[in-house]
C-alpha cells in the first residue's frame, strides 16, 4: 500500500530523475557524469527501482493511479474533488492540508513547517509553471473566495526546474537547512509539491539561519 506522502515523494521525485537524465544525456562533456549518475542511482533506489527503469510520462495520471493502488477510503462521506486550478479556494485548501500532512511525516517536515509559517504570513508563493500562472497562497480559513493569479510565461517541469533552481559550485543542486531548493532568481526557499496530482512550484522567504549560511 502507498501511503499518500509517498505517492507525492514519488512523483515529485520523478520529475526531479527527468531533469537529470535529460542533463546528464545532453551533457557533451564528462564533468559531471558522477554525480548525476550517483544522483540517479540513489533517487532509483529510495523508491525500489533498478538502474535500468525508464519512464518518459510524467502527467498527474501518474499521482492519481499510484494514489487508487493505496486502497479505498472506508468513509462514507464523500469529498468534493480539490481543483487543480491555484486560483481557487478549493485548491488552497488542499495545498494546506498537503502541508500539515507533510509536516506530521519525517522526511520534509521542516520545510513543511516553514511553507505553513509562510501561508500564515502571507509569504508563499505558489507558480503553476505548466498553465503559466503564479499567485499569493492564502488560507481559506480567513477567505473562503477565489482570486487572480499573475500570468507567467508557460513552461514544462523539466525545463522549468533546470533554469529555476540555484545550483552549486559541484552542479548538484542547492538545498536549505530544512532541506528545501533554492530559488535561483530570487534566493527564496523553494520545492515541487502535488496537490491531489497538480504539480506546483512553491517559493517562501529564507529562513535567518540559511540567509546566513
């Protein structure tokens, strides 16, 4: 049974595997060949994958299956389907509640608790890269209405994530004190997270401890 934190740690992960594979394979010289082999082989592992397992889908059908392989609510209430729109209230809602599910799991806890610190604050940022929108999360507890979000430039994941996050001086790709990507542009905190099988880009303010890093 896959746990919904797992189905979300995979998919993201997979998104993460794409953009090595198609560095490390476009890459005309052998400078970084280790560590994005290494990369590779240790993101195949954490998930049960040999060395030589391809995907080239990467679609939210892909959550949403894993998600039904995890066996069926026993409820009887049903719930109303989250949007895959970040314009809507529906949506942030489901965003929050990914969060305080994340931050209740050992692995990105404490990013977790700075992404909820920030939608508190009203410092969260969450970009939808694919439709081409960006917008300010907000917590429907307060404001239960829709808003607009900023239009952005359309892009895919992969090609998103290769010019969007900070790298350091050996090519891997910088992370926090709580285990969070950096924003290349802004130096902002950074991570993929899917909302019931809709990929986002959320960025939030550094925290002290890693500004001073």
């Amino acid at each position: 049974m896959v746990s919904s934190i797992n189905s979300a740690q995979l998919a993201s992960t997979q998104i993460f595997l794409r953009v090595l594979k198609e560095e490390k394979q476009a890459s005309g010289s052998s400078s970084n060949d280790d560590y994005y082999a290494s990369a590779l082989n240790n993101l195949m592992r954490d998930y049960g994958q040999g060395d030589d397992a391809e995907s080239e889908t990467y679609d939210t059908s892909l959550l949403r299956a894993i998600g039904a392989a995890g066996g069926a609510d026993d409820s009887t209430e049903e719930e109303a389907p989250i949007s895959d729109d970040i314009q809507t209230a529906s949506f942030m809602k489901g965003l929050k509640a990914k969060l305080v599910e994340m931050k209740s799991s050992g692995d990105g806890a404490l990013k977790a608790k700075e992404m909820l610190e920030a939608l508190e604050a009203g410092t969260l940022t969450v970009t939808d890269a694919v439709n081409g929108r960006k917008i300010k999360a907000w917590d429907v507890a307060d404001d239960k209405a829709d808003r607009t979000a900023e239009q952005t430039s359309r892009s895919d994941w992969s090609s998103f994530l290769k010019t969007q996050l900070s790298r350091d001086k050996s090519g891997g790709y910088e992370l926090t004190k709580a285990g969070a990507h950096i924003d290349k542009a802004s130096g902002e905190s950074a991570s993929l997270v899917t909302v019931d099988g809709t990929y986002v880009y959320v960025t939030w303010p550094a925290t002290t401890a890693d500004s001073a890093a």
